[in-house]
C-alpha cells in the first residue's frame, strides 16, 4: 500500500490508472479509523480496481468550540490498520496547504437548502465545509466511485446532490452503518464518552429503531413518531429527533405511501455529540 501525501503526486498516479483502465474508487476519512470504515473499503474493493482512503482533517468543516484541535490524528496507525486489512491501495494524507492553496479559503462549495435541517441547524457552515472538502479531493483523485457511511446520512445526501448538480462522473455509494454489539453506531467519537455516557449511547439506535417500527406499522403521523423517539431518548440532551424526506432534506408532517424518509437523532453527552439515523421508505397498502 502507497501512501501519497501531495496533490501532483496524486495528478500522476490518476493519470496512470486511467490510462491503465483502472477504476478508481475513493473513501474519504478523517482517520482515527475503526471497523465502520473499514466496512466502506471492503464495499469500494468490490467496486473498483484501485482504492484511494483519504485521510484529512478537514478544518472548514470544524465550527467555532468544536473538537478540530482534539480530532484525534494518528495517519501512522491508520496506514498500518488499512495495510491488516489489505484491501486499500493508496492512501491520500495531504498536509493542509494541498487541500487549502490559499488560507483562509475563499472557494466554497455549497448545496443550499439540504444544510440548514439537522445537523445544519445547529452547525452552521459544517455541510459547507464537507461540501468543498469532497470537490477538492474529487477533482484531485477523480474517482468512479466514492464509498461513504450512512451514518452520516445528511451528508451523504447532500453529497449525492452535488454529484447531480455539478454532473460529477463519480458515483456516491452508500454503506449501512456498522454498529457495536449492543447497537451504537461506531464513530471516531465513542472513545470521547464516560463509561456512563457509553452505557447510556445506544439509546439513539433504541429512537431510529422505534421510528422506523412505528412507520412500518402504519403510524403516519410525523409528531406521533417524533415524540416516541424522544421518549427513547429521555434523560439525555436531545438537539433533535426528526423526521424529513430525504429527496431535500426537507420537515415533513404526514407520511405518504412510497415516500423515502429519514428518522434521525442527535444528543449532546458530556464531550461528544452523536448521531444516529434510519431511512424508511414508507409502505404503500
Ligand atoms: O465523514 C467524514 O469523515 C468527513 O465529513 C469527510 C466526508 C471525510 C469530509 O471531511
């Protein structure tokens, strides 16, 4: 496994694999990497001849007071945790100044609309950030196909709505979210949680489960589920539990047959925020 840490070196390899044929395929990271994302490398080896891992911790998408300075960074024991796996080709670990040309930046991608529901509402320029994190790297690597989790469902939809507006070849693939034994979505930011908190977690996996079970059961009634995800929530500090349509991202009050939509949660613990999620494609009779 090669590791490629500036962007003409990339220019380079992306030249020799296309003329080679290769299809590429990129998982973007921010390291720290766990089991969760290793399922997304298993899933991009099935699609491409050649995979890319990125690892950037990317600072536009980081608000004022959140954990940018603390991301835990450690490119050496993810190179060796790709390399146990066997499965990554190339790994990408620019330095900023790669990514970022100019600082502060002044070329911005952004998906308007998608970025102000959920995790937008209360991160304001997070989904911006992430939008022009994955242009870059894109144009950098330009991959066939890039391998994202759903646990980040918002992103991965606001993403895949990049790639149909600006017409992107790359394809978005999205890959169901690797959980621990008793359900919590894995994350970089578990290891942050107090032996309390951690017990306390997998009650967002017990919120979308209950949406989800509440929907197929025929409940069409938005306030009804939201408010039965909260009751799984009780006790912690909920920033939300929503439910939108996964087209836009967009409130919606009554389920219709057919409809896509996506239950998700978020709770603040002591030091970390976590999210969790569930797409649901409401039954038609
Ligand atoms: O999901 C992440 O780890 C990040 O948001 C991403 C997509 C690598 C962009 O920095």
């Amino acid at each position: 496994m090669q590791l490629i840490e500036t962007r003409p070196s990339m220019f380079d390899h992306v030249r020799s694999w296309k003329r080679s044929g290769f299809r590429v395929a990129l998982v973007p990271t921010m390291g720290a990497l766990h089991d969760g994302h290793l399922a997304l490398v298993s899933r991009a080896s099935d699609e491409a001849d050649v995979v890319v891992v990125s690892i950037f911790v990317n600072p536009t998408q980081f608000g004022p007071g959140e954990d940018f300075d603390a991301y835990p960074r450690d490119v050496s024991a993810d190179v060796d945790t790709l390399r146990r796996q066997g499965l990554a080709s190339h790994v990408f670990a620019p330095a900023p100044g790669e990514i970022y040309p100019v600082w502060p930046n002044r070329t911005w991608v952004e998906v308007k609309g998608m970025d102000t529901t959920l995790c937008g509402a209360t991160r304001e320029g997070h989904f911006r950030g992430v939008v022009t994190v994955v242009s870059r790297l894109f144009a950098v690597v330009q991959p066939d196909v890039a391998v994202f989790g759903m646990k980040d469902a918002q992103q991965f939809f606001i993403l895949n709505r990049l790639c149909e507006d600006m017409g992107f070849a790359t394809r978005m693939v999205g890959v169901e979210t690797v959980r621990e034994a008793d359900g919590l979505a894995m994350s970089s930011r578990n290891r942050y949680l107090s032996d309390e908190d951690r017990r306390r977690a997998p009650c967002l996996y017990a919120a979308v489960r209950k949406a989800r079970s509440l929907i197929l059961e025929g409940e069409r009634n938005v306030r009804v589920i939201e408010t039965a995800m909260r009751e799984e929530l009780a006790g912690t500090d909920v920033d939300y539990a929503s439910i939108v349509d996964t087209a836009l991202l967009r409130p919606v009050d009554t389920l219709r047959p057919g409809m896509e939509i996506l239950a998700a949660v978020a709770v603040y613990f002591d030091r970390a925020r976590l999210i969790d999620n569930t797409v649901v494609t409401v039954p038609v009779p």
